[in-house]
C-alpha cells in the first residue's frame, strides 16, 4: 500500500516540510553527487551511523564493502555527529524520493499542530531516537545506516495520533493489478508500524543489513509519546475547529 494523499488541508503553509524536503534533496544532490560514485560511497561511508564504530564493538581499521568496487574503512574515533547526518543521506534514487513522498503527505499537517520550529525540533529528535534503536538492535553492525525513514516514521507516529480518522488515499498493489482505496489514517499507520515490528525481529542482533527497521519501529514510537510534548494545544483546537467547519459545509 502505497499512500497518495490525505483529506486534511492545512491552517497555514507547511515551510518547514518543505524546508526538510529541501535539505534532504540537497544533500543528495550536492553531498552524495546524485548517487553517482565515488559520492555515493565516500557520503554513506564517512557520514552515515555505524553501529560498530559509534559503540566500539567493532576495531577501527574493519573494511566493509560497498558494491562492486567501494569499502568502508571504520574510524579509530567515532564521528558522533553521523547520528544526525545520517537522517539527509540515501541510497538511492528510489529510497529518497521514497521517504520524501510520505514526509509531505504527513509532515505538513503535523507541522501544522506544531508550528514550524517545534516541528524541526521534533522531527531531529525523532531521526535520533531511531538511530539510537536500530544501534541497540544491531550494535554490532558494520553497515552505515542512512535515510530520512526513522525520523518520518516518528512523524507518521505523531499523524497516528493527531489525526487517526482522516481518510488517507492509498494505491494498492495485487500482483500485475492496482486499485485506489481510502481508509482511515490509523490503519494505514498501524499496519505499516506492524510490518516495520514483523521485519525487524528476525533481524535483531544481527549485522543490520537491508532495511534498518528497528530505525523505523524507534521512530515511530518517539512520534507517538513526544507528540504531547511538541504539539501546540491552540494549533491543535485551532485544526479540529477548521476541520469541523469543512466536514459541515460538504
């Protein structure tokens, strides 16, 4: 499932998501060189999280391949400012266009109950709590962990709980065939959270290889407990009343 958009406008324009969306797709651009190498590489390397490095269970000087030609040297000190970097770098072309779809599907109303600093605010702290869980699940993991997924998880957690009943547009894939299907936004997220869980336990303990699930799963969570603390109760009122308004006029 694959969601398209959702029914719940905004009170003010969204600058922050757009802000973030920007920044990612710089770093893609100007830090990663479009995922071409040796960009691509040289940014996962030196700018993702490592659990190995940052907890020191691995020793410096550990090589891990990078495709074909590529490897990653592990640091005699870690670089504790990759926990954050590692929230603008991807893959590849379709984990970035991936995560910034669905951070401005959910973002902008988020934002919306937050204003914009505190939604920046919650969105980093988020993308760190996610990184702090999958290095918990793999902390042997000599992999570099990238992409914006925890820290839009945690935002998909907040929408859960900001928003549970509005209607989400998803396209639905059933083998060769796809059809459209609204639903409420709680099963959306709810079933996606469940998955990222499902994933995530064969993988615990392991080398972290794939998908950081665990990243997903932490996020998520934090987005759904920290919600209470960032949101802005006036925003919040403000919304239910607009929203309200536009369900009675229809």
């Amino acid at each position: 499932m694959f969601p398209l958009r959702d029914e719940n406008p905004t009170l003010s324009a969204s600058w922050a998501t757009l802000v973030l969306i920007a920044a990612n797709g710089a770093a893609w651009l100007f830090v990663q060189g479009l995922g071409t190498e040796p960009a691509l590489t040289h940014s996962v390397c030196t700018l993702g999280a490592i659990a190995g490095e940052l907890l020191g269970t691995l020793p410096p000087g550990t090589q891990v391949p990078m495709g074909p030609t590529g490897v990653c040297v592990l640091a005699d000190d870690p670089n504790w400012i990759t926990p954050l970097t590692s929230m603008f770098l991807h893959g590849g072309w379709f984990h970035l266009i991936g995560n910034l779809w669905f951070l401005s599907v959910f973002g902008d109303n988020v934002e919306d109950s937050m204003g914009a600093g505190r939604f920046v605010a919650f969105y980093l702290v988020c993308g760190l709590v996610a990184v702090a869980a999958q290095l918990l699940a793999n902390p042997t993991s000599p992999v570099p962990m990238v992409g914006a997924s925890g820290a839009i998880g945690g935002v998909m957690g907040a929408y859960a709980v900001l928003y549970p009943r509005v209607p989400v547009h998803m396209l639905v894939f059933l083998g060769f065939f796809f059809t459209r299907i609204v639903v409420p936004a709680y099963l959306l997220l709810g079933y996606w959270f469940l998955l990222q869980i499902l994933g995530g336990i064969p993988t615990v303990g392991g080398t972290g290889i794939g998908v950081a699930f665990w990243a997903h799963v932490g996020g998520f969570a934090a987005g759904v407990a920290l919600v209470f603390l960032f949101r802005d109760p006036q925003r919040v009122e403000a919304h239910r009343h607009h929203m309200t308004k536009l369900w009675r006029d229809v």
